[in-house]
C-alpha cells in the first residue's frame, strides 16, 4: 500500500509530502557486496529488500531456490515512491541463463505518471535449483538516492478498482453512465461484482459487474425520483473471490485525464459526487427500468428483443435512443412502443462477435426536434438534441446462433 506522509519537526514545521509503502511480507535490507552472481545475496521466499543502486554502474544480484513449475513474481517500487532509479530486472538460471527480463511496467494506478519506470516480470521456472534477480538502473546512474523496493515471491492475485468521472449530474429517476476500470495483477481473471455501499435511499446501481478477464465495464447509475439541494457522496465497492477468499476493495473515484495528446491517467480524486437536479427535458415521473431476464442473450449474427417500462407514459414519440460507444458489432434496431413502456431490438453481426462475449450496453436518450434545413430540399434536416440520461445499463451476453431442425 503506498501512503504519502506528512513530517512535523519539534517546532511543528510541516515539511512536504513523502510517499512511502507497506506490506505484510516479511522485509529486510541488501547486504554488499551483492554486485555480481558469486557474491549473490541469499533470499528466502517471500520477502520485500528494501536496497539502493549505491553508486553509477552497481548492481544487486539476489539468489533464491525453485522448484520446477514454481511461479515467481518480482517487482520494483521506485519511482512510484520518487526515486530517481529507472530501474531494469533480469531473471537467470544458475548457468545465467537469461529466462526473463522487464525494463518498464505500466501501472494504471501510479496517477499522473508519465514514465513508467518501474520493473515488472512474471515467470514459471523450469527445474530445480538456484535462481538469480539482477537488479540494475538502465541508465547505469547510481548513489544515496536511488533506493527501491524490490518485492519477490510467488504470485499475489488482486485487484484494485477505478469509477470514472467522479462528478455526476443527474436528473430525478433517470439514469447516468459510469465506467469501472479493474487493475488486475499477478494474473488475477475472476469476474468482480460492484455495489453500492453506505448510500443514500433512491440510487440503484445497474449492470455492477465487471466479467472475468475484463479490464473495464460501463454501467449506470439510477438517481432518486426527487432533486436534491446538495450533491450526494457515494462509495462503490468491488467483490470478488480470490484463491477461494472473498476480497473486498473500494472503487476510487477518478478522473480520466489526456496530456500531451499522448498520456491517459486515471487520476484519483476526494469524493463520487452526484447532483440530482430539477428542471430540464426529463422524464419526471419514476424512474426506467428494464424488464425480463438479464444478461440478455444475443445470438452471434442474430437479434434479441428488450423490453423497458416508462413511468412517463409513451416517450417513443417523444425522444431519441442511441447506443452509447457499443461493442464492435452490436447495433441498435428499431425501438418501437409497447404495452408496459417501449421495445428495443439490438442486432449483432457474427463476424464482429464471439459466443461468451459479455459486458453491459448504455442506451443513450436524448431530447429534440428536426430543425429547418437550410440547403436543398433533399438535404437531411439537422437535428438538435439534448441529452436525458440513459436506460439503465443492459447486461448481455452473445450466444452461438440456434441451429435449425434438421440441418
């Protein structure tokens, strides 16, 4: 866990902010010489060193025992705790072998990050024996400062949870879009369940799932039927099993940030605030909900049908729907008006879906009219819009197409 620390001295001077990391592995320091194979330093596995590159051009080599099919997992944390080390690991048998190396690791956690500098490998050995961790800086640079955190032992499965943005407007009983981002490591694939946790009456959460081997979902939320003088605090929280362990983890509020037309970040942020506001083209009474069994099945180059309630009365007529940034190859069809509220079909295209495909669909609503074209006469008219909100977030899965009797 990494923790910025604030140092008050005697005279309670505040200094700036120091990050600094726990963990609950056993830790201990590298012992020089350790600078070439033959003088390696001796691990026992698990454990966290806590070293330095003393000096330009030094190196810290580590020796542990494996066993044949052992997975090892060896990471560095430096320049995520500001550390000028740009650091590179090396993985050797005993005849040094080189098996794995890794200069830079993204980590989608570390923030406003731009150089990914720490040093990240994965690996399953493959005999009985001796193994060594080179760790070294790739610009061969050295001296007090460049201390790391090197962490070795067998994978860790986790997870840790990011919802983008961290500011919502709402209009009473209609639904917003949120996007989940899973951070998954050491090989971590299980399916994460999200909800809503400590909130206030009248928000529903729909579609909280993020599937197994997904690194992001969108989902929506459903605000309360009446508007709100102040800006609601909510907390999301992901579950998930583990090694047959239940873990739970809070999704972190964030924001996803460009710089330099290059750099995408998922910057953190205090709060989930979400204002529910009066006024506006909405749909006033109640809220939207989807009705039948979800996820909904979807045949690979066929069709499926849904069904959703209007509190509202009849709103075909009334407003528009689109699919909001859909899977490749699903599209929507007609929306048509029904008994309970109004139907949709969605379409998929078999060359563009795979069966087991899942996640969640966002259908957009929004508000408007055909404006006066000021071409020619054949020229589509515009149309202005204004956005509502959006259907609550449609779970589906795609499924083989059903083959036909006696083919």
């Amino acid at each position: 866990v990494g923790i910025h620390s604030v140092s008050v001295s005697k005279d309670e001077r505040v200094s700036n902010a120091m990050p600094f990391a726990v963990d609950t592995l056993p830790e201990g320091l590298d012992q020089e010489p350790n600078n070439e194979s033959n003088h390696a330093q001796q691990l026992t596995l698990p454990v966290i060193i806590n070293g330095r590159i003393d000096q330009p051009g030094d190196a810290d080599v580590f020796r542990f025992e494996g066993r044949a099919g052992d997975e090892i997992v060896a990471e560095v944390q430096a320049r995520r705790l500001d550390s000028p080390l740009d650091s590179v690991l090396k993985l050797t048998d005993a005849a040094g072998k080189q098996l794995a190396l890794n200069d830079d690791h993204e980590d989608k956690a570390s923030g406003l990050n731009t150089h990914h500098a720490d040093s990240y490998l994965r690996a399953t050995l493959p005999a009985n024996g001796s193994y060594y961790v080179h760790l070294g800086d790739t610009q061969h640079k050295g001296g007090d400062e460049f201390a790391y955190r090197l962490h070795l032992s067998p994978p860790r499965p986790d997870f840790e949870l990011r919802v983008v943005p961290a500011s919502l407007t709402a209009r009473p009983g209609v639904c917003v879009p949120l996007t989940v981002y899973a951070l998954r490591k050491d090989g971590f694939t299980n399916e994460i369940t999200l909800a809503l946790n400590g909130t206030p009456n009248g928000f529903t959460l729909n579609g909280g799932r993020v599937p197994a081997n997904q690194d992001q979902v969108r989902m929506t939320l459903t605000a309360p039927p009446n508007p709100a003088k102040e800006p609601y605090n909510l907390n999301l929280q992901g579950r998930a099993i583990i090694e047959g362990h239940a873990v739970v983890h809070p999704a972190v509020p964030a924001e996803d940030m460009m710089q330099a037309f290059a750099y995408r970040h998922l910057v953190p942020a205090r709060e989930l605030e979400v204002a529910v506001l009066a006024g506006g083209r909405g749909i006033s009474r109640g809220a939207l909900k989807i009705l039948g069994a979800t996820p909904v099945k979807i045949p690979a180059g066929g069709t499926a049908r849904v069904q959703f309630a209007t509190p509202a009365g009849a709103i075909v007529d009334r407003f528009q729907f689109e699919l909001s940034e859909p899977p490749e190859g699903i599209a929507l069809g007609n929306v048509t008006p029904v008994r309970e509220g109004a139907e949709i079909v969605l379409r998929s295209d078999a060359a563009k879906v795979k069966p087991g495909q899942q996640g969640n669909l966002i259908v957009s609503i929004f508000a408007g009219r055909p404006a006066a074209s000021a071409g020619p006469a054949n020229r589509p008219a515009n149309v202005r819009r204004a956005p509502i909100g959006a259907l609550p977030a449609i779970s589906f899965e795609i499924v083989p197409q059903p083959q036909v009797s006696g083919q």
